[in-house]
C-alpha cells in the first residue's frame, strides 16, 4: 500500500513554496516522524515528515516550485519487510527448488498490462512509453522510480553521447545559481522569503508616510544593572540576562505612554491595540523574520529572554511557524549586533512604529559639564506620521531613553 506525501498548508495566505531540500533519497528507508524534505515559502521554512513507516518515492526534485496539496512523494509501506525473503529465495534456494534466475525482459513484453499500478500511473500522467524504460527491477521489470526517473530524464539525449551533458545537468543541480561563462557574476533565483520581504519592503514605502526621528542613550546604569544581576539570573532562570529584554519593557512603558504608536491604519479607520505583541527582527541565512513575543506586558525578564533565545534557535534551524511570525502590534530591530551605528528602520506594515537599536560605543560627552568616556547607543524610531505626529514620536523616543538610563523605572521582576 503506498501513502501519498502532500504539501501541508502552512498559514491561510501560502499558497506555493519551493522544496529545498530532500532529507531523504528515493528508494530510502524511512520511519514515521523522519524528516522527508524541507518546505520554503515567503514567510517560514518548515520541515515536512513521514506519517508512516516504509520506502520513499520522490516525484519532485530538489529546487522545485509546488503548491498546497500538491503529492510531491510516496511512501511504499512494508516494501523493505517484503523485499528479504525475496532477496533470501533468490540467493539459497532449497532442495529441489529452481532459483528464480533473473532474465532481462524484451522491449515487446513491456506493456502497460504488465506494469504495476503505480508505475502505470506516472507512465499515463507523464505520456511515457513503457518499451523505452530501462527496468531495474526483478527480472528487469519496471519499478516507480525507473518510470520517474525516466520522466525528469526523457529530454536526454541517448546513452552514448549523454555522460558530459548529464554530468553538467548534475552540477547544474548542486549549485541552483547560474554562473555566466566568464565569472564576472551569478544569477540565481530569490528565495520565496526573500522575495516576500522584497514586496514587504516596497508596499511599505508606498504606503505609509515614513518619518525617522533619533535620540541617544547613555547604557552605563543598565549595564552595571546587568552584571550585577547576571549570575544570580543566570542561576535562578538557566539562561542570561541581556539588554534586548529591557528595551522590550521599556518599549511597553513608551507605548503606555504614547499609545498611537501601538496602532495602525486600515483604510479609513485608526485602530488602537490595548495589548503588547513586541516583534523582535531575527536574522537568519535565508532572511529576516520577525517573531512575536507576545503580551510583554505581562511577561517577566526571564519569561521575555525565554522567549527570545527560543525563537532564535528556531530561526536559525528553520524551524520557525507562521503563528510565531503574525500579529505583532510593534516591532524592535537591533543593528547594533552587526556593528551597526546608525539607521533608519522600515516599518514592519500594518504597524505604525519600529525601534531600531544599535551598536553600543563608547564616546565623549557632557556630563554635568564636563566632559566623560561613556557608552552610547544611537536610537531611531521610524513611524507612519499618518497616524503618528511628530511630538508623539520624540514622546516615545524619550520615554524609552529615559527607561534604559534609569532602569528602575521598570518592573524588575528578575
């Protein structure tokens, strides 16, 4: 009995993705909970597993495009308890007992009559022509994958003269991008994430009013605040204490605040969130997403660290879910781990405000005049002045510099 592998539908807007890689070979054992292939859409990765022991058929190549429901392999159960005793007959035969000497099987006695079902059917969907199929199988008969390999391989030119073009489609394979013929450069194809982000970037300079404004702010009360908590927090919550927290609480406290920002547009209604879903940007290989920590208002230090080194290895495993992505209200981006001075972040539509952190560097300054050697982090706040006024924005800047120079006026529940 063979199952059908089907492309899962992964969130209400996916309709399509791209199968990136295969986990498991055509023809290879697997066992239910195995990852099969992995499944890349615009907005998440997401590895794809066997519901049932048995043999893995592909039908569909690495790189390829398929949509939601789309069967994209099979899985032949039993298929590998069955083939032993075959295997056992074939090599000792008993007494009296002819072994069961394979022999090749003329073109002629290839007829679809004879075929098995399932190589009948990706004979008749793929308009193949069962004489010109090289059978590997059993006394040369065709098996599924002769028929499916027959089918990615029916342009090919004959056995002969193939080897160079065949060799060449192989590495063409390997590496998807296509490298002109001198190497000045490559081309190769986006990824749905990137190609998402792309039209995210766009629509949202299209269609909302961008305004950035800038602050500063001094990191030296947090930072010893940090290290004078590190080890007991480390000790009591098994993970450490680091500064995306604190300006996720004193994100909360500028919203309070200020609560246009927590807000967005749709057509010609302004909509106020009363709650605190704070999106934080996680980089990742194949692209930048933007998982939610939600109700962060309600969430301790340790709860809100939780939930940022989770998303983060889920992230970088590719393991990250759609649910884990949507209806943050506000989101905070942080530049500063690359290095980054300054920048102007893009709203992160339909919300109208996002926090753009960066590198924390020492540098002079006037401190009660005179002049002192303190660290220094830029802030930038990009809004949709659509929805936000210009005071309204300085407001919120201020009231987060203010948080993270004097930590207290955050609810340290460490």
């Amino acid at each position: 009995m063979s199952i059908e592998v089907k492309v899962p539908a992964v969130g209400e807007s996916i309709s399509s993705g791209i199968v990136s890689v295969w986990h498991k070979k055509s023809g290879e054992q697997v066992k239910a909970g195995d990852p099969l292939f992995t499944l890349e859409t615009d907005k998440v990765s997401t590895e794809i597993v066997a519901e049932k022991d048995g043999i893995l058929q592909t039908l569909v190549a690495e790189g390829a495009e398929v949509k939601i429901g789309e069967v994209v392999a099979e899985i032949q159960e039993g298929s590998e308890s069955k083939a032993k005793p075959a295997e056992k007959s074939e090599t000792k035969p008993q007494g009296g007992e002819k072994a069961d000497v394979q022999k090749h099987v003329p073109p002629s006695e290839k007829t679809s009559d004879a075929l098995s079902p399932a190589v009948r059917r990706v004979v008749t969907e793929e308009k193949l022509d069962p004489q010109e199929i090289r059978g590997t199988g059993k006394g040369g008969r065709v098996t599924k994958n002769d028929a499916v390999t027959a089918a990615q391989n029916r342009v090919a030119p004959p056995e002969s003269a193939a080897a160079p073009a065949r060799a060449a489609e192989n590495r063409a394979e390997e590496k998807p991008a296509v490298q002109s013929e001198n190497g000045r450069f490559t081309r190769k194809k986006m990824s749905p994430l990137r190609r998402k982000i792309a039209a995210q970037l766009v629509m949202a300079q299209h269609t909302a009013a961008i305004l950035t404004t800038f602050n500063e702010c001094d990191m030296t009360e947090v930072q010893a605040l940090r290290a004078k908590s590190q080890d007991a927090f480390t000790k009591k919550n098994g993970l450490k204490l680091g500064f995306m927290s604190f300006f996720i609480k004193a994100t909360v406290e500028a919203l309070k605040a200020v609560p246009q920002i927590n807000s967005r547009i749709e057509g010609d209604d302004m909509i106020l969130n009363h709650y605190y879903d704070i999106g934080v940007a996680v980089g990742t290989e194949r692209g930048l997403v933007v998982p939610v920590v939600r109700d962060a208002d309600k969430k301790s230090f340790a709860e809100v660290e939780r939930d940022i080194a989770e998303y983060a290895a889920k992230a970088r495993e590719g393991k990250i879910k759609i649910e884990d992505l949507q209806g943050g209200t506000f989101t905070i981006s942080n530049g500063g781990v690359y290095g980054s001075m300054m920048g102007t972040p893009i709203l992160n539509p339909p919300q109208s405000g996002i926090l753009g952190m960066h590198a924390i560097i020492k540098r002079p300054v006037a401190i009660n005049d005179a002049v002192a050697i303190r660290p220094m982090m830029y802030l930038a706040l990009s809004y949709d002045h659509r929805a936000v006024d210009g005071k309204e924005a300085v407001t919120f800047l201020v009231t987060v510099k203010q948080c993270i120079e004097d930590p207290k006026k955050l609810p340290l529940d460490f």
